[in-house]
C-alpha cells in the first residue's frame, strides 16, 4: 500500500540504460574529428618530411630526429603523422561529398515528389539510370574524363552518389504532401518553395539523416578504394587508400605501412555504420 | 505473363538508352573527348585529326546518334593505346573476372546462407549475437584491405598460396575470399531475415506440432519458401561481385576486365575504360530482369503481373 503522500510525489522517469551500440561509436567518430580537425597540432611530424636514412623502420624504433610510433614508410615519412593527415583527407572528401550530393538529391527527390507531372517521370527515371550502373564503375568513368585529384573525387562522389537520397527523399515527400496540415498550407497560399523548405523537409529529414549516415561511410570507402587505384587523392598527399597502395609493394618487409591506414578506415567506417543502423531503428524500423 | 514480360522489357530497354545516353554526357564533361584519347605529346595537328577521324567535329547532336547506332551494333570501339577493337580485350580478360566472381560468389552463398540459418534457428544466444557482430564487421571491411591482410597472413607469414596473379586453383582462394567477404554479409542477413519471416507462419507451426524436427522442417519446407528473397538477391549481389572486382583484381594482380580498366585510365585509352562501364551496366540491367523473371519461377504464388496471390 503506498501512503498519498507519496503518491503525489514526482516520479523520476526510468532512466534509459546508456545506448553503447550508439555512444561508442560516436566517441569514436569524435576522436577521429578531433584528430583531422587538430592535425597539424597533435601530428609529431611534417606529413611530407623525409628521412632517407629512417626509411621502412618498424614501429617503436628511432632513427636521427625521428621516432616513429608506428613505423616509417618507403621515404622514411612518420606513420601517425600520414595516418592523422590522411584522417582529414578522408573526412573532409566524404563530407563535402555527402552534403553536395545530399543536397541535390533531396531537393531533386521532394520536387519530384511533391511536383508530379513531367517532373516526378523525369527525376525518378534518371534516379533509375544511375542506380542501374554500379557505382564504382561510375566513379571510375567520370575519374577517367576529369582526372584524378582531391577536388575531381569530390566531385565525382557528388555527381555519382545522389540517386540514393533522391528516391528517399521523393518517397517521404509522397507521403507528406498529402497529409492534411500540408494541404491546409497550401490552401493558405503557402508556395512550393515554403511549403518543401518549412513543411515538408523537416518531417523528412530522419530518414534523409540515415541514408546520409551510410552513404558517408561509402564514400570514405570510395575515396580511399581511388586513391587504392591511383585515381583518388595523388601523392605526396596522405591518404588511407594510397598508404594501403604503397603498403601492398612493401608486404613482406613492412607490414606496418599496409596494416594501420586499413584499421583507421575499418575503425571509422565500422563506426559510422553502427551509429547507421543505430538511427535507422531509431527514425523508421522499415527502412532498409 | 507475357503482359508482364513486355512491360518490363519496355522498362528495360528505356533504362539502356538512358545509360548510353549518361555515358555520353559524361563522356563530354570537360567539352571535348578527343582529349581523353590522345597520348599526352600529342600536337594540335595529331589532336584536330583524330577530332576529325572520330566525327567528333561534328554537330552534338549528329554524334550522339551515330553513338547510339555504334552502341547498337555491339560496337565498342578501337583501343587507340593497344589498337585493337575494345570488344577484343574485352572478350581476352573476362573470363577471368567471371572465374573470380564465381569464386567469390561460392564463398558469399557458402558462408552467408549457413551464417544466416544459423542467426535466425538460435537468435537469442550469446554465440549467434558475436557471429552477428561479426557478420556486421564484415561489411564495413574494405576489400582492399582484408585482401592485403590476406596475402600479408597466408602468403608470406605462412606460405601457403600464392601472393597474386593467375595460376592453379590456389591462385583463386585469397581473392574469392577478400571479394566474397562483403556479399557473404549480404546473404547473411536477407537469408536471416527470410528464415525468420517463414518462422512465424502458420505452416511451420503446424508441421513442428505434427513432430517435424528442426532438420526436416529447413529442408522440406523453409528452403524453398524462404530462397525467394535470397535468390533476388543473388542475382543483384552477382553486378556488384563484378563491379567489386575492379579493386580486388588490383590488389591481386589478377588479370581481369577490373585491372585492365585501371590501367587503360592510366594509360589515357579512353575507349576500353568506356567499353567496360557499358558491358557492367548493361550485364547489371540484364541481371535485375533475371531476377524478377527467377522470382516467379521459385514461387508460383508471385505472378509475374505482381500480384501475389
């Protein structure tokens, strides 16, 4: 029996048990942030220095003003200082690269969506186009014509990756613009623009939300898959997937080089799905 | 049926004109693709020649439908590096990209199906929830590296295959294994998610109160119910085991259409690297009706017209 008086007392909410399938890796996304973000500081070393002498030294060892944490590459440059530089390389490609594509594909998906007619055959059959050739292929094509470098990755991510958004963003938007309180805006006299921008975006952004989350671990993949191929970011730049490059010439004497660029990318990318398929089951269960 | 059929061959047909028509555009995203053929010494004379040998001077439009006419008559074009028809080298490096994806889709189906029965039959123990950890780990594994972690571990730690390149059977295990490790989760998950789905029908119920074993019960009646989903898959899972190739050809130095493409770009040889993208998106397209036909063929309650019955 409990006594009214303490019936009436507030009742703490029961506290949710701490979600470490999400915590972890954000914490771990954060790290890597924070090093791309702070390179220049936290790296020991010049990301380009050489050091002739130091060349291929296994981690823990020192050679003249150099002491290498996790071992030296073919010119004698610091691992860790590569692995931090080329942290920011990879984070900043798939960013931008998300965002752009993000950015075209939404809007082009809820203008289809919201607009029918002409519009919606025209978006959604050139969405179908796109995804009918493999990405890869598709990157490796437009790399082809606009050659490989930083800015061209970026690029073509962002040319090759919006499809996906797009059928997402077209699909919420169906749905929303028949809803009552949208109508009721558009019986107000609220125009297409307002109405996509205040009403329909917002209810849409949860799931826009999970496919960019994915799709960013995809494009660290692929930047670091071109760079793999010597068509993504070029040399002396550091990347993941051209120290994985250079480390396939040096397997049987360094296995250093080849060995912790794939951890990083395997860490950050591992990461960034969980915390993917963490907010899928948060925003909407059926979407896959 | 045959309704269905026409429709989605309509269907499909549209999509190739459109992929020609995209590999067209992007073929002119810096303006003009003599560029991309020609060796990088080149004079304005050799360039404004090859401009003119190729029509590429004339109008746009006038190109793209002598484009469209070439395409149509499975005219891939000359390799103007190697001067052979692109068809030719084609035709020279995909039986091995086919040997390796058939390597690496045994291993995707071999692993991913048993995995995914497994996770579905005992789901709420400890050992199944790592196996699924496992299985997620594997797709966030980029084939170039757990392909270099693999030769770096059998090849030269322990010496027992070969590093890379073609040979006997063991030249095939590394790079089935790096490329099949992706579509193994794949198949993992669409056969878990399938088995579990069949679980909570009726049938199933029925025939474990009759006293069906668990064995008997997988192999007379979830198979062929719950290989629907799975087969769908296979189907799309085989596009991109080829397209996926490309990297994994690259670090086994594996003589495929994968590496061949990577070098052509290198080479500046414009013409094979667009041959290829074509073949990929047209055998891409091509797998993707097979799969809606196969769809029905395993389950006749599907009609083809999409109503399930």
């Amino acid at each position: 029996m409990s006594s009214p008086a303490l019936a009436s007392l507030p009742v703490a909410p029961p506290r949710r048990p701490l979600n470490l399938a999400l915590w972890l890796p954000v914490t771990v996304i954060v790290l890597f942030v924070l090093a791309a973000v702070a390179a220049p500081l936290i790296a020991p070393y010049d990301p380009n220095a050489q050091n002739l002498l130091g060349r291929l030294k296994p981690p823990g060892t020192t050679s003249r003003a150099f002491h290498y944490w996790l071992g030296s590459d073919e010119l004698g440059r610091d691992l860790l200082t590569r692995l931090i530089h080329g942290a920011r390389v990879s984070l900043a490609v798939a960013f931008t690269a998300a965002l752009l594509s993000g950015t075209v594909g939404v809007v082009l998906g809820m203008l289809a969506g919201y607009l029918r007619g002409w519009v919606e055959v025209l978006v959604m059959r050139v969405v179908d186009i796109f995804l009918s050739v493999p990405a890869i292929l598709l990157a490796i094509i437009t790399v082809a014509v606009l050659g490989p470098g930083l800015v061209n990755v970026i690029v073509v991510l962002a040319l090759t990756r919006w499809p996906r958004y797009a059928r997402v963003a077209y699909g919420q938007t169906l749905s929303i613009a028949n809803t009552p309180y949208v109508r009721l805006a558009t019986l107000m006299g609220a125009g297409p623009i307002r109405i996509l921008f205040r009403h329909v975006l917002p209810n849409i952004l949860g799931a826009v939300i999970v496919v960019a989350t994915l799709e960013f671990g995809l494009m660290v993949l692929f930047e670091a898959g071109l760079s793999f191929l010597g068509l993504g970011v070029q040399p002396p730049t550091a990347s993941w997937g051209s120290m994985l490059s250079t480390g396939r010439n040096y397997l049987g004497n360094a296995w250093w080089i080849a060995t912790f660029p794939g951890m990083c990318l395997f860490t950050l990318v591992l990461a960034i799905n969980m915390i993917g398929d963490a907010l899928r089951d948060r925003f909407d269960p059926r979407l896959h | 049926m045959q309704g269905f059929l026409l429709r989605r061959l309509g269907q499909v047909l549209v999509t190739l004109f459109g992929v020609i028509t995209l590999i067209f555009f992007v073929q002119r995203l810096t303006g003009d693709p003599t560029f991309l053929l020609v060796p990088e010494t080149a004079t304005q004379a050799d360039i404004d020649a090859l401009r003119h040998t190729l029509g590429l001077d004339r109008p746009l439009f006038v190109q793209y439908l002598s484009f469209l006419q070439q395409i149509a008559g499975f005219d891939l074009g000359q390799s103007v590096v190697q001067n052979v028809p692109v068809s030719t080298i084609i035709a020279s490096r995909l039986p091995y990209t086919l040997q390796l994806a058939a390597g690496a889709l045994t291993v995707a189906c071999g692993l991913g199906i048993p995995v995914g029965i497994v996770l579905a039959l005992y789901r709420q123990t400890a050992a199944a929830r790592m196996l699924a950890g496992l299985v997620f780990a594997a797709q966030s594994m980029p084939t170039f590296w757990s392909g270099i972690m693999l030769i770096m571990l059998f090849a030269v730690t322990l010496g027992w295959l070969p590093p890379s390149s073609v040979g006997g059977f063991e030249n095939l295990i590394m790079p089935s294994v790096a490329l099949g490790l992706l579509s193994m989760a794949t198949f993992a998950r669409i056969t878990r998610t399938a088995i579990l789905d069949e679980l909570t029908r009726d049938y199933v119920r029925s025939a474990r109160a009759r006293g069906a074993t668990m064995g008997r019960l997988l192999t007379r009646h979830l198979a062929r119910n719950a290989s629907i989903p799975v087969i769908t898959v296979a189907a799309i899972e085989i596009s991109n085991l080829l397209a996926g190739a490309v990297i994994v050809e690259t670090v086994f130095a594996w003589p495929g259409l994968g590496q061949v493409t990577v070098q052509s770009i290198l080479a500046r040889d414009f013409m094979v690297v667009q041959g290829v993208v074509l073949m990929g998106a047209f055998v891409t397209i091509a797998l993707n009706l097979l799969a809606d036909i196969l769809y029905s063929a395993v389950d006749p309650r599907i009609r083809l017209d999409g109503v399930r019955r």
